[in-house]
C-alpha cells in the first residue's frame, strides 16, 4: 500500500475546542482523517501485536504545537504510515485492516445499515444488491459471485473496482481495486461518485484464463471482459483478427473468442496514461524528453511513443531491482508576487525504476507523469503474484484476517470492535454526511498556505525493493 498524508485539517467539537486531523490518502485517494492519538492508538497496539517486529519510529507526544511543528508531525507521521504500509507483516496485519475500515467509517460519518448498490459486468449489466454500508470489500464480493452462481473457489480470480468509462477510452487509468480496508458504499460514494462498481478478473498472467474457461460463469465473465477491453482500445488488434473475433462472437464460440484475443500480445494490458521521458530507446534517444503511452501487462512495463505509436519499448519487471516515486508540489501562478491561495498547486510525479539492462549493468529509467502512484500499485500487484507463482501458489483470497481492535474515536471514546463484531465496525456511528457529526473543519489559511508549499519528497525507504528481481547472464539477453 502506498500511504500518504498530504495535509491536514484543523476542527473544532462540540465542547469548542480545536484539534487537527491528518489526511490519509491510500494508493492516492483519500480514505480517511485520523488524529495524532488515534493513530498513537494504532501504534501501541500493534506493538503489543508484534511485540517480535521492530516497529517504525513514532512521532514523540507534543504539547501546543506551532504551525511549523505541525508540519513537521506531518511529515513524520506520513513517513510512519509509509513504513507500516511497506512492511509485508504490518501492511496484511489485521488490527491495521479493522482500523482502517473504522477510520474511513468514522471520517464519512457512515451509520450500519442496509443499502442497496450495483455490481457491474464489463458489458454494463447492473447486479443489484442490498449489503450493509459498512460491508467490506471481499463480503461484497462474496454476495456479488454468489448471485451470478460462480463457483466458490472461482471467486479469489476476480476482484471489484471503481471503473471509470470515460476514463478508460482516454487511455487514462480508469481502475481502482477495492480492498478489504474499506467499504465499497463508502468508497464509491464518498471518493469516486462518478464511477461503476465493477467485477473483473483480479490477475495479470493469461495463464490462469485455463481456470476460468472451465466454467460456464466465468467463462462468460472473462469473455465480456475482453470484448470490452478491446472496445475501449485496452488490447489492439488488426484487421484480419478483428473479422475473426467478430465471427466468433456472433456464433457465441466463447471459448475459440479468448483462444484468438490470448495470442494478441496486447492481450490483458492495462493503460496507466501518459509519461515524458529520455528512456523509450536506452542509448539511442538520451537527453530527449519525449511523450509515451504507458501500459502495464503481465511482467511488463510499455513505453509507446506518442507521435510514433511503432516506436515502443518493454521493460520485464524481474529485471527492475526497485523503483520509486518523487513527489514534487509546485506553484504554477502568482499575483503581485505572491501565491495565489485560489489555484491548486501542479504537482509533478516522477517514477523511477532500476532496470537490469545487460549483466552488470544497471540503469534508472524516469517517468515523469502524474499517474506514478497507479503504476507503483500495479508493479507491486505484478511483483507479489510472481512471488506467489515462485511459491507455487495462486491467486489469493482477498478477505484479510482480522483481529480485535480498541478503536478510538476523535473525540476520545473507545471501542472494542473483534473478528464477530457485525461487520467489524463502529456500533455508534450516527448519520450519513461528508463530515463528522461531532466535529467540523475551521476554514484556515495557514492550512492552505502549508498545502501549496513546495515540497519533495520520496516514499518511507528511498526505493521499494522487487523481491520478484531476476539476475541474467549475457547470454541471456
């Protein structure tokens, strides 16, 4: 997971008193605010979980903080979270996930009770279900499978997502995986509006399609996905392919339909927007920044020149050591000299991956693109299933573990949530709004003059370590 806490926020209660809340972004949306003790709260507790592991360093307590040693806690406890997110022990902890789920809860202002969403196929067939608005992501997902009568042990191939169609046929990333630390409901109402709650397959490699054509329901699953996939121009075929694809589908021959779509190399390619970079030729086009289409697929990363779709190159992800992201935050206009409050700062991302090019000889390759945080997500999602094929394991079930949990709210009162709990959510939680019922958000200047701030930074470690990298021989390339 990659965390974040970009700013934060200063409320009020009930009784009038201030405090701040941090925001916690996840994978780059927004999920949840939490204060300082309640994320002291989750540190203490997954010490006495752990008590074996060396946690990160947490903030130390402060009395009457300034604006700058507000900031500063800022960084300190992004930079905490970060940690917690980048170790595989702490990341999956089920005290972390219940937190989660009842931090996003609590920030949404969410009450438990029965609400009716839709689960879309990729063919936009809607599936209507009533579920609890605090259900997690893989309850969700269990409920939606059984009511398209796929098989149980079909169910830990396929995923739900926010899809987002527009998106999608502008080559931008247009997915976003629902996990099992948060609400469908809360996620697709509060984060993406705009956006479908679909079902798709939740792996890269083709292979496991051999699974699914097995099975008349996810036979026809995997089927709607591809056709819209190259619908929306995600898998690129010619002409001659086109017409044989076509005469497949109109005699309803499924499975010769994903036999053809399997041998397009495009096949399974997910496009995570657009790129500058120096890199689409290593050695040929140094020193010339140029535009690139990214797109991930199973084991590799794409570079597609924008003015020259032939011109492309393909990096296999076990030969990236690690990779990165640079956030840098600027701003692009001022008036009269000073910064304008009014417009939201530029922010330029950069990724950075470590290429094994030959033997012996490693190279960083840059991007500079704003969607550096989608491409991160889906190289660590590409690097943990080649560890489990390593392990010979499969797909994995999305439901985490959970664990009992004393969570404790804004305002200071606590509450044992454990694994039996309804939904492993608060029990009290009033109302349905945007912001919290006991509390609410002081308009601050100095928050938004700290928020345009030009700042840079890298994630928790310098670089997040590819444990699926492979070392070659020159023989080999």
């Amino acid at each position: 997971m990659h965390f974040s806490i970009p700013d934060l926020q200063q409320y009020r209660d009930d009784n009038g008193l201030t405090y701040t809340g941090y925001n916690i972004h996840i994978d780059g949306f927004f999920h949840c605010t939490a204060r300082f003790k309640q994320l002291l709260s989750l540190h203490e507790q997954l010490q006495a979980q752990y008590p074996f592991l060396k946690l990160p360093q947490f903030p130390p307590k402060k009395l009457f903080l300034t604006s700058s040693q507000l900031e500063e806690r800022r960084v300190l406890l992004e930079k905490y979270i970060q940690l917690v997110g980048q170790n595989p022990v702490l990341s999956t902890s089920g005290i972390l996930m219940t937190f989660l789920l009842s931090a996003q809860q609590e920030t949404h202002n969410i009450k438990v009770h029965v609400v009716d969403i839709e689960i879309s196929l990729m063919n936009g067939y809607r599936i209507p279900l009533s579920v609890s608005s605090t259900d997690t992501s893989s309850t969700v997902l269990e409920i939606a499978c059984n009511y398209v009568n796929l098989p149980k042990h079909l169910t830990k191939f396929f995923s739900l997502y926010l899809f987002n169609w527009s998106f999608a046929k502008d080559g931008q990333p247009s997915l976003k995986k629902l996990e099992d630390f948060e609400s469908p409901y809360i996620s697709q109402k509060h984060v993406r509006p705009d956006d479908k709650i679909v079902l798709r397959k939740s792996y890269w490699d083709p292979c496991y399609d051999s699974d699914l054509i097995q099975d008349r329901v996810s036979i026809d699953l995997l089927y709607l996905q591809i056709i819209e996939d190259i619908d929306l121009g995600w898998i690129t075929v010619d002409s001659e392919t086109r017409e044989a694809l076509a005469s497949f589908e109109t005699k309803k021959q499924k499975k010769e339909y994903i036999e053809l779509a399997r041998t397009v190399r495009q096949y399974g390619r997910i496009p995570a927007g657009e790129a500058t970079t120096e890199a689409v030729n290593i050695g040929e086009m140094g020193g010339t920044m140029i535009r690139v289409h990214v797109s991930l697929a199973s084991k590799e990363l794409t570079l597609t020149s924008v003015t020259n779709p032939c011109h492309e190159q393909r990096y296999k992800v076990t030969r990236m050591r690690c990779w990165r992201i640079t956030t840098l935050h600027s701003i692009d206009r001022q008036i009269n000299g000073h910064s304008s409050l009014l417009e939201e700062p530029s922010k330029n991302f950069e990724l950075s991956f470590e290429y094994l090019l030959s033997k012996d000889n490693l190279v960083w390759v840059t991007l500079k693109t704003e969607n550096a945080i989608f491409i991160s997500v889906c190289l660590q999602s590409i690097v943990d299933e080649l560890m489990r094929q390593k392990n010979g394991e499969g797909p994995t079930s999305p439901r985490c573990k959970r664990a009992s949990l004393t969570y404790l709210r804004r305002d200071g009162s606590s509450q044992l949530i454990t694994p039996s709990s309804s939904s492993d959510t608060l029990s009290s939680v009033n109302g349905d709004s945007c912001t919290s019922g006991s509390s609410r958000e002081i308009f601050s200047v100095q928050k938004l003059t700290e928020k345009f701030a030009s700042v840079a930074f890298k994630t928790g470690k310098d670089c997040v370590e590819n444990n699926a990298f492979e070392a070659i021989g020159d023989e080999e390339l």
